[in-house]
C-alpha cells in the first residue's frame, strides 16, 4: 500500500511538474557567509552564517553524510564551508543543520593516494573546485584535484553509501577518522566480519558542559574490494587502511547511537547490496515525494529554487535517533537503551527556533511524523520527569530561552494532531510552568529558568541575572515568551476540559503587559520595586533581550496582538512605529524573534503593508547563492518562514488555528495534505513588480477575511487571490 501511494504521489507530481523537484534543491546555499540585506547591517561572528551543510541522505536522517572541509566537532562550526579550499573528507555527521551548536559522534572517511603512508603525519587532504563539484539532497561528487579521485556519496537514514574512482595504477588509500575533540573514542579492524568499526563519545554542551552524554555514534564501514590495514594513528583514533590498486572501490558505512551490533544491523537492512545508483535513485525518489507534498507552478526559476531548496532545509531535523529496530539511547538516562513501540523516535529539537513555523508546517504537510515526534518529547519528559525545553544530545539543556516544546506539543493537538498521550503530556508541560526543580535538577536543565521569580513578581526582574543557563540575564525576553507559553498550555489545557488551569494560565498569559512602559511604548528591564531600567535605549542591545534591541522585542506578543494596539495606545501609534521599524532598518530578519512582526500590519488592518513587506523580505534576505541565507538556519526555522511566505500565509502565532495571509510568489500552490485533500492557492492577473490582493475568493464565493485557518487547509479549500499592483486596499 506504501508503494503504491508513493507511485500515485509521483504520477500526481509528474503531471502537475514535469521535472523532479529534487532538481530545484541547492543544498549549498547558506554555506557561505550570508550575502542579504540583514546581513550587512545586522550579522556578525557566527549569526552571519547560514550553518548549513549539503547534506546526503534521507528526511530527518539519524546520519546525514556531507563532504567535509573542517575536521573538528568544536561548537558553531560546520562540518562543510563553501568558501573552504580543501576536502579534509566524507563525514557521517550529527552536525545540527544551520546552528551554533556542535556536531557530534561523528566519523570521517578521505581517500587519498601516497606512496608512504605509513609516515603520514598530516591529515591528508585535497584541493577542489566547486566547478567539478555536484551537490543534492541524494548525490553529491566531487573530484579530489590533489589525488586525481572521483569521490561520490549517497545515503539511506541510517547508512551511506561512497564510490571512489581512483586513478590509474597508482595504490589507494583510505583514512578512517573518529572525530573526538575530546581525544576519545576509537577505530580498529574487525578481521572477524572483514570491517572498519569505531566509535566517538557524545558530550555535552550548555548544561552538564563537556560531561559525557552517556551515548557515542557507532559506525560500521564494509569496502566492496580486500583491504590491509596500514597505519593507526593519533591514539587510535585514526586508521590507514590500504585498497591496493583498484580503481573502482565502494563503501558502504551504517550508523548507530546504540551499538555497533545496531549500526551493522541498521546498515544490513537500509543498504544490503553494492548497488549505489540503486541507492541514489530511492533516495531521489523519496525526496521527490517529500517535496511533492507542496506543489508550486508558474514562478521564476530562482524562485522554485529558493523555495524547494527551503522545504528541503525543513525535512533535516529533528532527526530519527532510533535503529531500524526501534531501540534508542534513552532520554537523560547515562546511556540506558529503550525501544518504541512500533515508531520512529526523534532528537535534536532546536526549539526555541522551530516552534515559530517549522513545527507548524510540518503539522499541515507531515502530519504522522509529527505524532512521532511529539510521542518522542513526551516519553522524554516521563523518562527525566520534566519536559524538556531544547532536547539534544538525548540530554536536557538550558540552551536558549522559553519553554516552546509545550507550544508545539499545544498547536499540534488544537490542529488536530492527537494520537498521543495527551494528558501525559499535559502533567509535564503543566509541571514546568509551575514547579521548580530540586537544585541539582536545575542546574542540569530541568525546567524553566527564574519561574520562582516570574510566578511572584508576574515579571523576571533585573536582580534575578539567570545564571544557572547558557544565556545569561535576558530577564525581559524570557518573561514575554513564558507569557506566551503559559497561553499556549492554557489553549491545551481547555481542549482537554481543564477549565481552572486554563483560567489561571489565560490570566498568566498578560505578563507581558508588566514588562510594557506605556510611557516609552517599549518593553524594558525592570526591578523588583517595579523601578524602569535606566538608561533607556530602545534600539540598541541589552543584556535584559535575547539576541536583539527592546525594539525587536517589543514585537513579541504573539497571541495578544490586539492587546499590544491598545498598550501602544491604539491602531494609528501601533501602525505609526511599526512603520518605523521597517522604515528606519531596524527589523532583523536574520534572527528568530521578529519572524512574525511583517505579518502584524495585517493584524492592524493593514494587509497591504504586510504585503510590501513581505515581498521585500523575500527580495533581498534569500537567494540561490552559497550566501542566500540571511543568519543561522536555526534547523529549519529560517527556510519554513521562506516556505510559508512563498505559500501566501504565515502563523503569526503558532499555537492558533489561524494563518494571515500575504502575496504568494507562485500563480498556484498545491498542498497534498496526507491522507485528506489538496488545499490550492491561485492568484490571478499577478503584475510585474510588488504585488497586492484585491479581492479573495474561498471555494468560488467572496472571502472578506484575512486568514486562512487550518480547517481549510485540512478540507481541501480552493483560495483565489486576485492581485493587482500598488493598490492601497479598502
């Protein structure tokens, strides 16, 4: 039944776009240090960075392999750089897609050609040229200028595949490296089962930093052609092994967080034959379902780029950290083993990033793998008895601010997505919002950082510095988004009946409001005598924001947009300074936080200005270069706004039913929504230029709203958007 669905997937496809859409993916886009508009005037250090990697693999691979050009596993450093001049190797990396975090367990394999291998004392590496290189989310190649060698890769979830064409006669080497920063791990030849197996130990970062995770990443390596082991090298981490002088040589590496009985096994089931063109062309074919579940038509080329590059970047993480067997490294456990009953289990959710648009994509066009990954948050917190709130590493961390798996987990089941244990899930997320941990617990990342003193002054103040988390302070932002939590468990605690809790949570939700000055029309730090922070500038940073200006904060009201009109002092000063912000340059795109203030216009009757907005963004803070990415991916967030923007909606806030609605880039857009219908958005007499909605129509009658509401798209709705150019709308 799978394969038939698949096949009537592609058949759809193939009609409505005649070329495989895998063809407009260019996974090296956000490689290089960024190119936009926000780039220039806002990045610097690591937020200048993309942080991607052409990764080679399958959707929300436990181990995607990509060519490598940085041989450490150091925080904020990727695997992969365009702008580097050498290979240093092929990675089976960990490496979470677009951030500053680290990469991890990780193993690297370089072929090269020498005549004294056995002396080597550096690395081997090779120039290149991006001219002779080729990268898709199924394929990428290379040719290895230094050595003469044809390198190509490919990949399952858990294993890849690498065929190397060495030249001549000449004798072929390979180095096998286990990629510890920490000097452990190991790497040896298994005579018994003729294979290359090792090991690297997982540590931790943020909370419990440099402790060990309890887990490592497993590799099992198989040559198609005899080898001889040559050289150990830097404490046995490192293995030469010789390939004699075949030219033709294939590779096959499977992947485990478990075992290497796991990471054999995994590899036997994901790639039993020498076949990689076979390899190569299912993984095409799975990642041309997975884009095909949005189909967008007539629209320039760079666009489609733009656009299905982005959904690709949405289909890396979280990724599946089960074996093919269901056993994974248990949450917070010190490396014990659980196993799912029957499901896919997923780590590596970058939160505070994705819950924003990521997440809620992913409940509209990935709707059982969402189940799966909220059944996987929710068997961490019974397995650490608090819901995480940035799971990686299958550990707690304090990484960044909020506590935004409870929303995902909320906007989910009000979307319909319900297929787990939702009052298991509601005892945690109402655990965190209440409840401290005993200090030892804190300490390694349980629970919300400062509740005690956001709960008794309804506001984190100045004297609470926040110490026990990566970010320091940042007292004004964590109370705006803890309000917004404390809404979202609130919506979740009424669609389960809990009408006390969400009384008191609704209430909670308005603390945004003690961090408001109606003097100023700005957020602000504030003490416990409810004394206003002085100095006073609102558009540069404080330690009281995260990431950003109390200007860029100002914004974060997500679920009382209304609220803040009328704090600001109504529509005409809310719509006066909103203008302003986008006017004077202050918006950010390049960050996560001012993600929704574009669409907020609209809130304010406005749409027009979302419009323009909007359609700027998409102008000048994406393109298909190496440096199309205006800051971090942030594992996914960054392409999911691009999708949704390009789609003609966005959800301003993430746990509503609602989406505002803005200028598609495309005449047509086609959700294959699951198991139900297709949701299609036209757009009509689409001028050159900026362009504005007219008029609406949903399924052929006159539509006077400005959302679209997730019913619609379930139901399989028809939108017509009929466009006109620089038309202020009535």
């Amino acid at each position: 039944m799978k394969n038939l669905l698949a096949l009537l997937v592609l058949f759809t496809c193939t009609k409505l776009f005649p070329q495989p859409l895998i063809q407009y993916v260019n996974p090296l886009i956000g490689t290089a240090p960024a190119t936009t508009e926000s780039a220039r005037r806002h990045g610097s250090g690591t937020e200048d960075k993309g942080q991607t990697f052409p990764a080679v693999g399958r959707p929300f691979g436990m181990t995607q392999w990509t060519p490598e050009t940085r041989t450490t596993e150091t925080k904020c450093v990727s695997p992969y750089y365009y702008n580097d001049k050498y290979i240093t190797g092929f990675r089976g990396s960990h490496w979470m897609s677009g951030s500053c975090t680290q990469d991890y367990g990780s193993a690297t394999i370089m072929p090269f050609t020498s005549s004294k291998p056995d002396t080597l004392t550096v690395n081997p590496v090779s120039a290149f040229s991006h001219k002779n290189e080729s990268a898709s989310p199924a394929y990428y190649s290379v040719k290895l200028d230094t050595y003469g060698i044809l390198a190509e890769l490919s990949g399952t979830i858990r294993a890849g595949i690498m065929r190397f064409t060495f030249p001549g006669k000449t004798e072929g080497f390979i180095l096998i490296r286990m990629n510890s920063d920490e000097k452990e791990g190991k790497v040896w030849v298994d005579r018994e089962n003729n294979e290359i197996v090792g090991y690297n130990p997982v540590h931790r970062i943020y909370q419990g930093w440099g402790k060990p995770s309890g887990f490592s990443g497993w590799f099992v390596i198989k040559t198609d052609k005899p080898f001889r082991e040559v050289e150990y090298l830097r404490n046995e981490q490192q293995l030469v092994v010789s390939l004699g002088s075949e030219k033709n040589v294939n590779i096959k590496a499977g992947s485990s967080f478990t075992s290497l009985e796991a990471a054999r096994k995994n590899l036997e089931k994901e790639i039993p034959r020498w076949d990689f063109d076979e390899i190569r062309r299912e993984s095409e074919n799975v990642w041309n379902q997975s884009l095909s579940k949005i189909i967008v038509r007539n629209g320039p080329e760079d666009d489609k780029i733009k656009f299905y590059t982005a959904l690709y970047h949405c289909y890396i993480l979280p990724r599946i950290a089960s074996d093919v067997d269901g056993s994974y490294v248990c949450f917070n456990s010190g490396g014990k083993l659980c196993k799912t009953d029957g499901f896919d289990y997923y780590d590596d959710f970058s939160m505070w990033d994705t819950y924003r648009a990521l997440h809620p994509l992913l409940t509209i066009i990935e709707p059982d793998r969402t189940r799966d990954m909220i059944r996987s948050l929710v068997l961490k917190a019974e397995q650490g008895g608090w819901m995480p709130v940035f799971p990686a590493w299958a550990n707690y961390t304090a990484a960044m601010i909020g506590d935004h798996v409870s929303t995902t987990i909320a906007g989910a089941y009000i979307k319909g997505i319900r297929d787990f244990d939702a009052e298991k899930a509601y005892y945690y997320m109402r655990k965190n919002a209440f409840e401290t941990p005993p200090r030892d617990e804190y300490i390694d990342g349980k629970g919300r950082r400062a509740l005690d003193s956001y709960i008794k002054y309804g506001y984190i103040p100045m004297e609470d510095s926040v110490w026990d988390a990566f970010h320091k302070n940042e007292q004004v932002s964590r109370t705006l988004e803890y309000a917004f939590d404390d809404y979202a468990i609130a919506c979740f605690a009424g669609a389960l009946g809990k009408s006390e809790d969400s009384a008191l949570l609704m209430r909670r939700s308005e603390n945004w409001k003690n961090v408001f000055d109606t003097e100023t029309g700005f957020v602000r730090g504030r003490h416990t005598d409810g004394r206003w922070v002085e100095p006073f500038d609102p558009f540069n940073k404080a330690k009281y924001i995260c990431e950003g200006t109390p200007f860029h904060y100002t914004w974060y009201v997500p679920h009382d947009v209304q609220g803040l009109i009328k704090a600001m002092g109504g529509q005409t000063t809310f719509l006066l300074k909103l203008e302003k912000f986008f006017e004077e340059g202050h918006y950010w795109h390049g960050n996560e936080p001012g993600h929704q203030i574009p669409f907020m216009f609209t809130l304010a009757e406005r749409p027009d200005l979302t419009q323009k907005w909007v359609q700027k963004i998409l102008k000048e803070e994406y393109d298909t270069g190496p440096g199309g990415l205006s800051g971090n991916e942030d594992a996914g967030q960054m392409s999911a706004w691009l999708v949704f923007a390009m789609m003609g909606f966005y959800p301003v806030c993430p746990v509503s039913n609602e989406y505002v609605i803005t200028t598609p880039a495309f005449d047509e857009v086609r959700i294959v929504v699951p198991g139900k219908n297709t949701f299609i958005i036209n757009c009509l007499d689409r001028p050159g230029g900026t362009a504005y909605i007219a008029a609406i129509t949903r399924n052929g009658a006159r539509y006077y709203n400005w959302f679209i509401t997730n019913d619609d798209i379930v139901k399989g709705s028809r939108f017509t958007f009929y466009l006109f150019p620089n038309v202020p709308l009535e």
